[in-house]
C-alpha cells in the first residue's frame, strides 16, 4: 500500500465517520461539524507552518483566532451612529499617542549613551507618556460608551462586506505576531512558548473588558452574513417548490442550504491556503526552512539569518489563524470574547496538528477534521458509555455526578489521544516527507 | 496629611495581599524551576497539578469535616494537607512513569517534553472536572480573621481598619515553612546535594555515581509537595476553581522567568516582584493619596493605573521587559 493510497483512505474515512454522523444524527449536526472541520483545518495548516516548517511552538493561538474575531465586528458591522464624532477620533488619538511614547523610550534608549540618565529618561518618558495617553483616551472611551449602551456603546465597524473581514482578520494577527516575534523569537524556545501564551491572555481581557472596541463580554451579535438569512429562503416560493421536489421541508432545506453555501465558501479558502502551503513548503523557502529547523547553527553558518526567517514563517502562521478566527466568528454570526478558551482553541488545534502529522500540510488539514470531529462526538459518546456503564446501579449521587461529569472526558480522551500519537506515532497519521 | 492613615491603607490593600499572593506564587514557581532545572523541560501541567493536589485536599477536607474532625479556629484544610500532598505524589509518579520516563531515557528534545506536558496537562484538566467538576469551591472554614478592620480600629483608634485574615497568616507561616524546609534539604542532605549536583551537570553527576532515577523521583515529589501547598494555600486565600488554577500558569511562568529559571532563589524573588507589581498597579491608590497630600489636594479620579481584570498583562509585561533586557534572569539563571 503505497502512501498516497494510505492518506486517501484516512481522508475517505473522517468523510465517512461525517457521513454517518449524517445518517445517525441530523444532516445539520454533520455539516456543522463539516464546516468547523473546515475552519480547524485552517488553524492546523497555520500552526503547521510554524510548527512543522520552522520548530517554533506557538501556544498563542486562541489570541490570534481572537483577533481574526474582532475583525469581523470591526470591518462589518455598521457605525454606530455620532460614535466618531463624540470620542472615536480621541481614541485613536490616545492610541497613536500611546504607541508613540514606546516609540520615544526604544528610541531614547537606542540613541542615548549608557548610564544613569538613558534610564532616567526612558522612564521619564514612559511615565508623562502614560499619563497623557490616559488623560486623552479615557474620557474619549466614556463618551462612546455612553452612547445607547443597552444595543451598542461602541464605535462599530465601518459597514463593509463580511468576507473582508478575513484577509483584515489574518492583517490584524499579523501585526500582534510581529511585535511578539520582534521580542520574544531569537531566546530559547520555550520563551516564545510562554510569550505567546500570555499574549493570548491580554487579547482576550482586552476583549472582554474595552467596550468600546466591540461591546466586551455584552457581545455582538447579529453580524452581518455571506449567505442569505434561512427565514429569507423559507418565504421563496421557488426554494420551498426546489425543496419539496428532493423531498425535504423547507425549514430543514434551507438550514441544510446555508450550510452548505457556508462549507463552499470556507472549502475554496482552505484550498487556497492549502495549495499556498504546498508550493510554499515545496520551494526553496521550504527547504530552507526545514535545514533551518533541523540544523539552525549550520544554516546560520550558510549565511541564512535565521531570526528574519523565523520571523516572517511565524507572522505567516499567525496570519492563517487570523483568518480562521474571522471566518469562525462569521459562521457564529456572533462575537462573545467570554468563549475563548485556551484548552478549546490553542491547545486542541495543537493536537490537531500532532496527530496529523506534523510538517505535513494534508496531515495538519486531516487532523484538523478528525480531531474536530472527536472534539463534538466524544462528549455523545462519553454520556452513553457512562450511561450503560452505570445502567446497573441505583439511582444517587454517584450515578448523578457521573452522568454530570461525562461530559469533561473530552478533555481527558483529548490528552490521551495527543499522548499516545506522540508516544507511538510520533511522525502524526500522514508523515511528512 | 495624614501619613499613619495613609499606611495602614497601603498595608490593608497592597502590602498583605500581596504578600500572600506573593508566597503563593513563589512556591509554584519553586515547582516550576525544579522541575526545569533537573528534569530540563517548562512544565505547562503545572497549573493542572496544583489543582490537582488542592482537589485531593478538598476531598479529604469535605471527609473529616464530615467526620466532625476540625482544626479548631484554623482551617481544617491544612489536616488534609499531607493526604493531598501524598495523592498528588502518587499521581504525579504515575505519570512519570507512564509518560516522561520514556522521553527522558530517549533523550528527547525540551520542546518535545514541552508538548508532552501539554497532553499531562489536558489528562490533569479532565481528572479534575471529572471529579469535582468546574465550579467555583470555598473550602475555607475556622476562624475569618486574625484581626479584623473593626477591631483594629477599636484598638488603635485610626481612621482604617486593617484586616489580617487567617488565610494570609497561614499562607506566610506555611511558606516560609516549606521554604526554609526546601533550602535545607537542597543545601544540607545528600540527596539534595545530589539534585543540585545533577540540575548544574548532568555528565559529571551520572560520572560520580547519583542515581537519576532516584534524583528525578524526589524532585517530582518535591514539585508535588510545592504544587498542593501552594494550591491549598492560594484556594484558601480565594477559592478553588479548575479553571483559574490553569491561569495560574502566566504569573508562575513569569515568577519563575523572571528570578531566572532553575534558580530556587530567583523564583521566590520572581514570586514577589510580580505578585507586588500586579497588586500596585491594580490597585485604586486614591484612598492613599488623599491621606499623603495636604487637606483638599486630593485627586478626583481612582488613580487606578490598569483596571485589575489587566493583572495578566502586568505579568506578562514585566515577563517581556525582563526577556529583553535580561533573559536569564534575575539570578542568572539557566539558559539552554
């Protein structure tokens, strides 16, 4: 069996374990695993790039598909009305005003001779610039978020179409990724791990917690879409008459629609991506990232300036996750920083990664549906194998709390499948080359 | 102007709890170095251990409470301290045994052992939420306060009150307890000697005859015993939830980076810097400032510099300049 048999096969059965999902579940169950497969895939390939290409462990990721979310709210949804006019411009003002105080002390400290007074002055600096950045931006934040704050109480988005939210959504991650890279690439590996593990956090609480940005942990809801609204379709008479001669109702028909109309628009992203990261890693750039990856000190010595590049593969991976985050905030229709979750979006796409096979392109989009498709499946399975497991004993607390509880196996069979692919299959399901 | 005044505020907000969060951090950042410095890999399980050990504890709290067997005016946690502390042990041992040991005899790359901690850490999360689930725990019980706002006013006639609970006065005595036990094991056993003589060379220790496997045993029961404390203590002083303790993770990183990895010294320092920095930056220093300055000068906002759901920032702030400027460290420690 050669192995371009071997990984049709793997991909034939994740399309058959969705098929089935199909027949035993709902239609809608698997298309919806279907598209967030497609979305995961996405992440996996980003992570791939960093991981697989060039050894740099990113565990940040849930801060970038963050990101790519707010991107969305930003780029889509329509102003909010007088919200410019009353602080937006103080905002950006502060913002810029802020940015150029770091600015200053990296210049100051760069420029000034060592000693007493380049510190001096660099905290000087910080410190005036702290304050005047907080004397500008504070009292611009409360007069947006004064205005109408029950529905918006932010400066919105600039009313454009959703789907330019995605390339936005990869530029905006990309910008964080190289000030994190600009720090952190360069020290030793695990630096960059905890770098952008925090990062991630301050993302998020940013998030939550600026109103003003995107109404913080009161949501957004009610983003605009790419494909028609499904109530829309139900009141066609040409889709209900298309409907009925499959056979179907109109309500089912048209959820199944929109999701698929969803699952093509993702499908033809992920194809792009895929082949970008096939001719990417097939190129003398892939080459010289893998000889950078095994052997930095050798590549350095052939003149390859390996910071530069680890930089730039890092801020590409960044970017893919980027757009993943604002095409899985499209798909929600809502964005609520209150669910980002490291263990659901960093370290599951990390799984995803490991066990498809790590260096890999197919083998990082393989995992990202078959982990996926675990991911929502073993939580059924994990209340039924608990449930007939305990179908035996009396009815208490125990059986109660077990029954509560099965729904965290996730969690655990998650764990155990990262470790056992590591343990025994290091190399994932579909190797690299 | 009132300067006494002014104290005892800055003492009631910042210098106590940060004094506590303070120890609490330095003991996981003591688990966080350890395990780097001889086991050579960032642990990212630890958050998960430290839950994990608190767990046991709870459990074994909620048995004897309902047993009727208390402490009296202290919490009875700290009964059940030495049986969280074995079963996070044994667990921890256990996945030593069926995990890192394998990597450790293949000489695995760190960042390899790195991932592998990941997927511990996931197995440790589900544990813990299988069995006590996600939700918030208080299991503090005994008496509240050492001495509270309304007696130390009643006592010394000030203005502010300034409240020592009992948590805080357990967590400094415990860990100055544990640290002090730490350092004379490290610095005055053969065992110890023979885990800093393994953490500082490997070659030349395996050359003089420590056995690794033995050194690596007492370091992760050692991570263990720092992980339960420093969890009980930490969910003593707030409350116990999976969840948070998984944060944790950021500021024990940054206490352990920042006094410079590997270095037992430099974690309880890290420990302090950020736990200090994140409590004064945090905090609304109005109060204080109405007292310092002359009658009427008084500021008209908080003074607040970030608001507090930021403290992860202040961490990771410190963390950067620190990795920039310094990236061994405060202590020189390793870098590999």
């Amino acid at each position: 069996m050669n192995a371009m048999v071997k990984n049709t096969g793997l991909f034939a059965l994740v399309a058959l374990l969705i098929v089935i999902t199909g027949i035993m579940q709902s239609w809608n169950t698997a298309l919806l695993i279907l598209n967030m497969g497609l979305i995961s895939a996405i992440m996996a390939l980003g992570v791939n790039l960093q991981w697989g290409f060039a050894g740099l462990f990113n565990v940040g990721i849930m801060g970038f598909v963050a990101l790519g979310g707010l991107a969305t709210v930003l780029i889509a949804m329509p102003p909010t009305e007088g919200a410019w006019a009353a602080g937006g411009y103080g905002i950006v003002l502060g913002l810029l005003m802020g940015a150029a105080t770091i600015v200053a002390a990296v210049m100051a400290w760069a420029r000034l001779p060592k000693g007493r007074v380049r510190s001096l002055a660099v905290l000087a600096i910080l410190i005036v610039g702290f304050f005047l950045y907080r004397a500008v931006f504070d009292p611009a934040v409360n007069a947006v978020e004064a205005i109408n704050p029950a529905s918006t109480g932010n400066i919105g988005g600039l009313g454009l179409p959703i789907l330019m939210a995605w390339p936005v959504g990869g530029l905006l991650a990309a910008g964080v990724a190289w000030v994190i890279g600009k720090t952190a690439l360069g020290l030793r590996s695990d630096y960059l791990a905890i770098a952008t593990l925090g990062i991630a956090e301050i993302i998020i609480a940013v998030m939550k917690n600026e109103d003003w940005l995107a109404r913080g942990v009161k949501n957004v809801i009610g983003l605009p879409r790419p494909v028609p609204l499904e109530v829309d379709l139900q009141r066609d008479p040409e889709f209900v008459e298309r409907a009925a001669s499959f056979g179907m109702d109109a309500v089912t028909a048209s959820t199944i629609y929109v999701k698929l109309e969803y699952a093509a628009l993702f499908a033809v992203v992920l194809i792009i991506l895929l082949w970008m990261a096939q001719k990417a890693l097939n190129s003398p750039w892939g080459r010289m990232m893998r000889a950078i990856r095994d052997n930095e000190v050798a590549a350095e010595a052939m003149g390859k300036d390996v910071t530069r590049r680890h930089l730039q593969v890092f801020i590409l991976g960044s970017a893919i996750c980027g757009i993943a985050g604002a095409m899985m905030t499209t798909l929600d229709g809502q964005l609520t920083p209150g669910t980002y979750q490291p263990l659901r979006f960093t370290f599951l796409v990390w799984v995803m990664v490991i066990v498809g096979g790590s260096g890999n392109n197919f083998g990082s989009v393989l995992g990202g549906f078959l982990i996926w498709f675990l991911w929502v499946q073993v939580e059924p399975i994990g209340l039924w194998l608990i449930g007939t497991l305990t179908s035996g004993m009396a009815d208490g607390a125990l059986k109660a709390h077990l029954m509560d509880s099965a729904a965290h196996m996730r969690l655990f069979t998650m764990g155990l499948i990262l470790l056992l692919v590591l343990r025994f299959s290091p190399r994932g399901l579909i190797p690299e080359k | 102007m009132d300067l006494l005044n002014a104290f005892i505020t800055l003492a009631n907000f910042v210098i106590i709890p940060a004094i506590a969060y303070g120890s609490q951090l330095a003991l996981g950042a003591l688990g966080v170095t350890l395990i780097y410095g001889i086991l050579r890999f960032s642990n990212f399980a630890h958050g998960d251990t430290m839950a994990f050990g608190t767990m046991v504890t709870i459990l074994i709290t909620w048995l004897f409470q309902a047993w009727g067997i208390s402490l009296g005016v202290l919490p009875t946690a700290l009964l059940a301290l030495p049986f969280g502390i074995a079963g996070c042990a044994a667990f921890v041992l256990l996945t030593d045994r069926a995990v890192y040991r394998f990597y450790r005899t293949q000489k695995a790359k760190p960042v390899i052992l790195v991932i592998v901690s990941m997927g511990v850490m996931f197995i440790m999360n589900g544990v813990v939420r299988f069995i006590i689930g996600p939700d918030d725990h208080n299991f503090s019980d005994g008496e509240r306060f050492i001495i509270s706002a309304r007696t130390f006013r009643e006592l010394t006639g000030l203005q502010e009150g300034l409240a020592i609970r009992t948590s805080t006065g357990i967590t400094v005595i415990t860990a100055v307890v544990v640290v002090a036990l730490l350092f004379w094991f490290l610095n005055k056993t053969r065992t110890g000697k023979s885990m800093r003589a393994y953490s500082d060379n490997e070659d030349l220790a395996l050359l003089s005859g420590i056995n690794p496997e033995r050194v690596v045993l007492v370091t992760w029961v050692i991570v263990a015993a720092l992980a339960t404390v420093a969890g009980t203590l930490y969910g003593l002083d707030k409350s116990f939830k999976a969840f948070t303790y998984f944060q944790l993770l950021l500021p024990i990183f940054a206490s352990a980076i920042v006094g410079g990895l590997g270095s037992p010294v430099g974690a309880i320092a890290g420990g302090f810097v950020i736990a200090f920095s994140e409590v004064t930056i945090t905090y609304a220093w109005k109060k204080v400032i109405v007292y310092v300055l002359p009658d009427g000068m008084g500021p008209d906002g908080l003074v607040q510099l970030l608001s507090t759901d930021y403290k992860f920032a202040v961490s990771f702030i410190i963390l950067l300049v620190v990795l920039l400027f310094r990236p061994t460290g405060l202590f020189k420690g390793k870098s590999v």
